[in-house]
C-alpha cells in the first residue's frame, strides 16, 4: 500500500506554509496575541513575499486599521488570493462603519469606496456609503444601487424616502412612468413598483423578476391607448420600459424601432436598439442548435429550416439514406427530425442505426409521420426515439421540439 506522502514531499512553498500555520497554532496556543504576532512578524522578516505571514498578522492585528495595511500587502504579492480579498472587503467595511459612528465621514468614505470595488454587490456597503457621501444627490444614487441589488431592501426605500421628503419642491416633481407614484426626485428604479426605469443595463431590465407584473400591464395598456389618440416616441419608449422590465425582449425592441421611427434624430434610441439588437444576437447564437432534417419532401425540409433558421438554429438536410448517414457526423447535431417513409428505407431501421453511432447514441430523435396511430408511436420508443410528431405540423411544434429534447447553453 502506497504510504502517507511526508512533508519533505510536498511542493516548498506549501510545506513553509503548513509549518508558519502550525507553528503559529502552537504559539498561539502557548503564548498570548502578542507572541503570535511575533511569530508571523519573524516570518515576514524572512521572506516579506510569504502571504501566509502577511495573512497571519492581519489576523493577530491590534485594529482594523492595521489589518487593512497587511491584508494590502498580501494583494500586493497576490492580488487573486481569495481569503485576502474576502478579510480585506469585511474589514474595510467594519472600519468603515466605525469611523462614520466616530464622525469621520471622509476617511470612511475612502474606505467604503474601497470596500465597493471590491464587491460591487454588497447591500452593507452602499447602505453605509450612503450614509457618508456629502449629496443628497449621491445618496440616492448609492441607495439605488442598493435597489438594483435587493429591490426589496426596505431600509433603502426607507432611506430614500426621507431624502426625498427633506430635497426639493413641497410638492411632487416626478412621477414613476409605470405605477405613477409621485417623489421629490427622479429615480432610476421606482421603489414603489421595482421597476428599472432607465435602460443603461439592460440585462438587469430585462432579469428584473421584482418588477410588479400588474403594475406593467396597467402601463402597457396606459400608453398603447395614449398611442391610439396621439402616436408619440415618449409613448412607445414607455411601452418598450414596461415591455423590457416584463422580460418580454422582442416586443420591447420592436418599441423601441417604433420610438426611433418618430424620433428619428434621437442618437440615443439608435444606440439603444444597436446594444438591444447585439444581445439578442448573442442570446440566439449561445443557444443555438444544430439539427439534422431527414425526409424526402423538399417541402417538409423548407418548412423545417424557415421555422427553426429564423430562431438562430442551424438547420442541415438529408433527403435519403445515404447522405443521411455522411451528415450524421458532418456536424455535432444536437437534434435529429426523421421521416418514418425514407425512399428504399424505413425509417426506424434507421432510428436504429443512428442510435447505433457513437457520434450520435445520445442524440435526441424525433420521429416525423403522418400516422398517428398508438402503436406507431409505441414502435418510434422502441427503436430509441425520443418523440414523435405528426404530419401535416406547424412551425412552433418544431419549436417545442426543440426546446423539450436540446440541451440549454449555459
């Protein structure tokens, strides 16, 4: 039996590591703080590149403050190590809070600006950055981030609901355009009714699962009837925001193309739409499918190739046995669609064979006939297939095919 691998084995850099960690658990065991900040400072005496030792200290430090300045130098040598950057962000924030308790806004702010970099997601640090900044104005942007974050982060709404009662007008100067919920200033995300309104990201627009659905449709309704008396871009735009907040995306950017037919010197409708357009394209072609059509009909091959071609698939086409067998590995196919009545074939004998190639035993097959009977469909089973669609078809049943049998891309 193979034995136990010895220190001497291991690669230098960790065995140095796992000795400064034991010899640190043993100082820290028989001695005080002190003596375990020694041990690590001795470390780093000897090799000022040893993250363990950097690390070491930051965790044996006399403050926050101190921490920082060694968890600093361990990114220095390092900037990837993980457990640096976690202890870094956390004590950054910790400091961060305390110096703002303390009244010292500025250096506060510096280190909750740091904290932010270092993990744009967290709640606490907006939150807390928020309560630092010197504007109202950056506040509310801080507070919003934390919305865009959490839209149901209560302590942000609340927050920002006493700005806007101390900023401003006494009386409402902005209206959210889907709910129609007065404030003082105008926001980028409606705490009432979670909507994103504006589409400078609009992945997180078109992700946003918080936005009232009621709400959206109310707006939907709204603004195509305004569009029904008076035809405006303001109105398809809106009808584009509420569409895109609903992540319905095709629809919103036919409402956008509408916006810029009305408007058609707004430059930023017309970037809209090119970043809208790209990332629908991009969408398609990382879910693309490759799907190999075998029938004899010319017809049923059009059909096939106009449903699934105008989705992003790409579409390959065999009218008989044997060019169905040449494209079978021609390609990485990701679904096949096989005719039951192949010219001098069968198609089940062929179901059969495919199943057979280990290029394509995992492939999804999907039987097209025009019976429907139960053992038809019975026999397409046993012969490996993994669904069965009758002639005549239309389009979206191919669709479902495809969405039931391929594989998403990630």
């Amino acid at each position: 039996m193979k034995s136990v691998a010895t220190t001497t084995e291991l690669d230098p850099n960790l065995a140095a590591s796992v000795a400064c960690a034991a010899g640190a658990e043993r100082q820290s065991i028989l001695g005080s703080a002190t003596s375990a900040r020694a041990f690590w400072q001795k470390v780093v005496e000897r090799d000022p590149s040893n993250e363990a030792g950097w690390l070491g200290l930051a965790s044996f430090a006399g403050s926050d403050e101190e921490a920082i300045g060694y968890l600093r130098r361990v990114l220095e040598i390092n900037p990837q190590n993980e457990q640096a950057l976690v202890s870094l962000h956390k004590t950054l924030v910790n400091e961060g809070i305390r110096l703002a308790k303390a009244d010292n806004r500025s250096r506060a702010r510096w280190l909750l600006m740091e904290a932010s970099a270092l993990n744009p997601n967290s709640e606490l640090v907006w939150l807390s950055l928020a309560a630092v900044v010197e504007k109202p104005a950056d506040a509310v942007r801080c507070l919003q981030k934390v919305l865009k974050i959490n839209p149901n982060n209560e302590q942000a709404i609340t927050c920002l609901n006493q700005i806007y009662a101390k900023v401003g007008s006494p009386e409402p100067a902005w209206q959210c355009p889907m709910c129609l919920s007065s404030f003082q200033m105008e926001m980028t995300n409606c705490p009432q009714c979670r909507s994103i309104l504006v589409l400078n990201d609009l992945d997180a627009v078109i992700a946003n699962s918080a936005a009232d659905r009621n709400v959206l449709q109310d707006a939907l309704k709204r603004y195509h009837e305004q569009s029904g008396r008076e035809e405006s871009a303001a109105a398809h735009y809106h009808i584009a925001l509420a569409l895109l907040n609903g992540g319905q995306v095709a629809e919103g950017l036919n409402a956008l193309r509408r916006a810029s037919q009305l408007q058609p010197e707004d430059q930023g409708l017309k970037n809209l739409i090119v970043a809208l357009q790209q990332r629908q394209t991009q969408a398609l072609a990382a879910d693309a499918k490759t799907i190999l059509v075998i029938d004899d009909s010319p017809t049923v091959c059009k059909l096939v190739a106009l449903s699934l071609e105008q989705h992003g698939h790409r579409v390959l086409v065999a009218s008989e046995m044997m060019e169905a067998l040449a494209k079978l590995n021609e390609s990485q196919l990701d679904l096949i669609l096989l005719d039951i009545m192949l010219p001098g074939a069968d198609g089940y004998q062929v179901c059969k064979i495919i199943k057979n190639y280990a290029s394509t035993k995992t492939v999804p097959v999907v039987m097209l006939s025009g019976r429907d009977g139960f053992f038809d469909k019975m026999r397409a089973r046993l012969v490996g297939a993994q669904g069965y669609i009758t002639k005549p078809f239309v389009p979206n049943d191919l669709l479902k095919a495809v969405e039931k049998h391929c594989k998403k891309s990630k």
